[in-house]
C-alpha cells in the first residue's frame, strides 16, 4: 500500500517524533494509551493497518475473522484488534504468530491480551504490543464481529491502511491521507532535535539549546 521507501523512513524516526508531528499536522491526538506496549522484544514496527473487531460472547466459537485476515493480509501489514479494552483475555497467541510469520506480517497491536509469550519468543521473535499478557483464551468469552472496519485500540481510532509506528515509546496511528505530511515533520523533527542535543553538549548549556532551536 505504501512506497518501501515511505515504510524505511519512518523506521528512520521515533514513535515520539510521528507522535509530535501528527498533533500539528492533523490537530488530534494519534497515539495510543500507555497500556499498549511491547510484549515480546523492542523490534519496531512500521506497516499499514489491517483491522479485527471483537465484542464479548458466550458461544465458544474460534476467532474467524482474524484467521482469515492473517492469511489474506498483505505482507508488511500490522494487525490490529480491537476488544474495548478487554485486558484479562489473550486475542493473540503463538498459532496466530505461526500465521503471521508464515505471511511475513510486520507485527500485532491489541487492545486485549497476548499469551504463549515464551513461545513467540523462543520460536518467532514477532513483535506484538498488546494491553497486557494474559493466559485466558477468547473462546467463550469473545468473538470476531468483522474485520477490516474503523476500531479503537488504546483509546486511538484505527481505520484500515492507516500507518502503524511503534516501538519502546508507545503507538502511533498515522491516518492515510496524512502520511506524507506526517513523515516530511517528523523528519524535521528528529534533525532538529539531533541538531539541539549536539549544541547543548557542546555548550553544557540546555537553556541555550532551547533558546536558539524552540520548536518547530
């Protein structure tokens, strides 16, 4: 969906700085809840939005919508689930890994629960940022309603093909039609912030950093 050179540059930049710059190109907040953070290792993930509604049940069905997404989603896509922030059950384990390793998938983001966690590290090492780690299955407890519609996942509306930035600061959700604004900021962003960190260790002056850099 995305230029390969529009997915390396955002790998180039922090979640902080496509965080700051979407508030001023878009004007909203874009990301995520604090909650959802990386469950297996620091990998970065930057990739296209492709989306999972959950809602609760008591029918013990399996999670159709989200195998079928695993399998037919494009390489290089991100999954997002969204439960309204169920956090003490998985809607991730390590079979779904096993899918999305095998359709080279960039990562998974819930607003839910992850388990098999020593799998999917031991086995895979796919990033996967979720709300919390919990051993419960969904079965009997939620089901898929759709996939591939708007969800909300850590407080943040997710539309599909919107840009997914994540990594040890958080998750960013760049909406589509802002991705090439967003990406031209934040790039300034982080030359400017590298520019003012050099200036005040040459200096031993952070007032003067400040100073002379603001804020752009």
């Amino acid at each position: 969906m995305y230029p390969k050179t529009v997915i390396e540059q955002f790998h180039t930049v922090t979640t902080a700085s496509v965080a700051d710059a979407i508030d001023q190109v878009v004007g909203v907040r874009g990301y995520m809840q604090h909650s959802i953070k990386p469950r297996i290792n620091d990998q970065k993930v930057v990739g296209p939005a492709v989306t999972v509604k959950e809602g609760p049940t008591t029918e013990k069905l399996p999670p159709q919508h989200a195998l079928e997404l695993i399998d037919s989603a494009e390489a290089g896509s991100v999954v997002v689930i969204g439960t309204g922030g169920e956090s003490e059950v998985a809607v991730w384990g390590g079979l779904m890994t096993a899918g999305a390793v095998a359709n080279k998938l960039a990562g998974a983001v819930l607003d839910g629960g992850v388990r098999d966690v020593t799998e999917i590290r031991r086995d895979y090492g796919f990033p996967v940022f979720a709300r919390s780690v919990s051993p419960g299955t969904t079965v009997g407890r939620f089901k898929t309603l759709a996939a591939n519609v708007p969800v909300v996942c850590g407080g943040i509306t997710v539309n599909p093909g919107d840009l997914i930035v994540a990594d040890l600061d958080g998750v960013a959700v760049v909406p589509q039609a802002h991705v090439a604004e967003v990406l031209k900021l934040a790039l300034m962003i982080e030359q400017r912030e590298a520019e003012q960190a050099r200036l005040i260790r040459e200096t031993g002056s952070l007032r003067e950093g400040l100073a002379k850099y603001g804020r752009i």
